[in-house]
C-alpha cells in the first residue's frame, strides 16, 4: 500500500502531471502536422488526429501489442468499408444500414466503457472510409496503406510525446479526464448516437455541397464523444462555444500562414494553438471539450492547409461554415435524442 504523500508534494505532481498531458498533445498537434506536411502526407491531419485520440483516451503510453492490434483492425475495417462502399454505391439505403449497424456496435461498446481506443479509432477510420469513398476521391494510393500510414505515424506520435513528456510515476490513474457517469440506457443512448452521426453521413449523401466534407461527420463524432460530460443547457451551450473556438482558431491560424507560407512558421502556429488549447484539456472537469475542440481545429486547419485532392475543392471559408453547421447539427441532436431517453426509476418513501 502507497503511503500517503503531504499535500504540497502531491499538489506538484498534480501539476506536473496536468503540464505534461499538455505538452503531450501541443507536441502530437505540432510537430506530428508539420512533419506530415513535410513528407507530403495525403492526409496530413490523420495521424495527428489519431495520435491525440490515443494521447486523450489514457495517460499511459500504449503498448506495442495494442498497437499491433490496431494496425490490423484499421486494416480490415478500411478494406471491408471500401468493399461495401464499391458494392452499394447505388444502393445507398443498403450501405446506410450496413454502417449504420457498425456505428451502433460501436457506440454501445462505448456506452459500457469497453475498448475505448478501438472503438474511437474504428469511427474515426470508417467515417474517414465511407466519405472519400463515395466521393469517389482519388488519394494516389489505395485507402487501406493511407490509413495504415497515418495510425503507424499516428503511434509514432504518440509514444514520442511519452518519451518527451512522461507521465509522473506517482500520479493517480492512467485515464485521462473524465468520462462522465455511465447511461442508464446504454442500448438507447447507442442507438441515439448512430442516428446523429449517421445523419450527418446522409447529408454528404445528398447534398452535393457537403459530397467532399470529411469534416462534417468527423465533427458530429468530436461532439459526440465529448458530450457525455454536458448535464444542463447551460454545459450545453459551453460545448457549444468551445467547440466553434475551436474553428475560429484554425481559421485565424490559417490566416496567419497564408501571410508567410513555411514550415517553421507552421510550426510555431501550431506549438502556440496547441498549448493555449492542449492546456486547458487537462483539466479534469472541463478537459475532454477541450480535447475535442483541439480535434476540430487540427481538422479544418490540416484540410485548408493541403486539401484533400477534388475536382471542385472548397474554400477555407465553406469549410468553416461546414463546421458551424456540424456542431449545431450535433448540439441539437444530442439535446433532442438524448432528452427522449428513458430515464432511471428513482425509489420514493411512502
């Protein structure tokens, strides 16, 4: 048994451990972008991305069996949403179903609080799948090496930030913030979860304006994940808030480049979004919006800095409005789904 330790030891290494998960994420958001902008990366954003949902789901470096174990469910899940994408692309109702029942398999196993990083990833990995896919968008490479590249990259990542940033060896649990009290209806909540994203997937179905943007749904599963924490209108309209931040920054950033194009200057850009944002995630209360704001800016500020190859590609601006429009979507969807959920019978005294 760990003896107790006095408070103003423990208070250090608190903060020592807030620090770190910081500095875990700027460096992921920072020198992972830019050094896949400098090989020329297809999808620049990816392995950063996935390195900061590995950084945020545990404090703990992942083992390299677990990293294996990804690298293969990336494989399959990317050549098996291919498939279905090349199958039923015209039959649209069809493949809805099919990755709608994927998404649901996925959210009830985050409703029960198991496997975590597999299930983030698979979202992340099949909604990135389907809309390139049905956007019939030509990555020079096949699907299933892009993914594999950015999650192998995205690793990489992460077990770097560890070995600069470790975690203090007294700290408390390997967790990262909080996730919230479990649903009393995880069947329901799963099922309200599939409908929005899959909403979202539906949009860039038939709206020729939304066919390219990955970053509507990707987005609505940001939200998603970080709306566990949000129990009045009042949290509510904070998620809101930080999450647009999110989108303005990258959108200020963006400019800022524009006005001197390197990769150096990239850099600093992205060490000062990073820490000014990466910061505030760790802290436990209010930490995984942050985190999930964090996504949102890599997201729009990695598609406006190397668009993702289209015959018709989008304006920074469109993009951003895209944005806004997936964070209402999903903020109203979360307030409308989740509120019709039944809620837990409470004992009454006689």
């Amino acid at each position: 048994m760990r003896p107790e330790q006095p408070d103003g030891i423990a208070e250090a290494l608190e903060l020592k451990r807030e620090r770190h998960f910081g500095l875990r994420l700027a460096f992921a958001v920072s020198a992972g972008f830019t050094a896949a902008i400098a090989i020329g990366s297809v999808l620049p954003f990816l392995a950063p991305m996935l390195a900061l949902q590995f950084l945020v789901t545990s404090r703990r470096p992942l083992p390299l069996a677990a990293g294996i174990v990804m690298a293969a469910v990336v494989f399959v899940t990317g050549g098996a949403l291919t498939l279905l994408v090349g199958l039923f692309n015209d039959r649209p109702v069809v493949l809805l179903l099919l990755i709608g029942l994927l998404f649901f398999f996925c959210f009830t196993a985050q409703a029960l609080g198991k496997a975590l990083p597999i299930v983030g990833l698979v979202l992340t990995i099949s909604t990135v799948t389907i809309v390139l896919g049905m956007a019939n968008i030509d990555l020079g490479q096949a699907t299933s090496a892009v993914l594999l590249g950015s999650l192998a990259a995205g690793l990489l990542i992460a077990w770097a930030a560890h070995a600069l940033f470790p975690e203090p060896a007294a700290s408390g649990p390997g967790d990262a913030g909080s996730l919230g009290p479990a649903p009393a209806h995880p069947l329901q909540r799963a099922a309200s979860n599939t409908l929005i994203l899959l909403g979202s997937v539906l949009i860039c179905f038939i709206n020729p304006a939304f066919t390219t943007a990955i970053v509507v749904p990707l987005t609505v599963v940001s939200l998603i994940n970080q709306a566990d924490i949000a129990h009045d209108q009042k949290a509510i309209w904070g998620l809101l808030v930080v999450n647009v931040i999110g989108g303005l920054l990258a959108s200020f950033a963006y400019t800022l480049l524009s006005m001197r194009e390197s990769l150096v200057f990239m850099f600093l850009i992205l060490l000062t979004m990073g820490l000014f944002l990466g910061g505030r995630a760790a802290d436990p209360a209010r930490g995984k919006v942050f985190a999930g704001s964090l996504g949102i800016f890599l997201v729009v500020f990695g598609l406006g800095v190397s668009p993702i190859p289209t015959t018709a590609p989008e304006s920074f601006q469109t993009r951003m409005v895209m944005v806004l429009f997936a964070i209402l979507y999903a903020i109203i969807g979360i307030g409308l789904l989740w509120r019709t959920e039944p809620h837990p019978r409470t004992e009454t005294s006689p």
